[in-house]
C-alpha cells in the first residue's frame, strides 16, 4: 500500500484511530461501566431458582 497524498494518511490516521476507540470503549464497557451500575432489586443471580 503506498500513501501518496496527504489524504491517504488522513484515512489511514482516522480508520486506525477508529479501530483503537472502539476497542477500549469495548473494555471500558465490559469491565468498568458493569461493576458501577447499581444492582435492581428485581436482578439477583439466582432468580432462577426461586
């Protein structure tokens, strides 16, 4: 792939930068944002066996 222009480095910068906020904002998401929300009085794990 050859980057000529000013343009391709742009695209290139803005995909890549893309690629690494979708990814953390997947981790932060995954293993941050579930342990700060506050349990529902409805929502206990082990509903199922009652």
């Amino acid at each position: 792939m050859e980057l000529s222009s000013a343009l391709d480095y742009v695209i290139a910068i803005s995909g890549i930068l893309i690629i690494v906020v979708s990814f953390v904002w997947n981790i932060y998401e995954v293993f941050f944002h579930k342990e700060t929300k506050a349990p529902r009085s409805g929502d206990s794990t082990d509903s199922a066996i009652r």
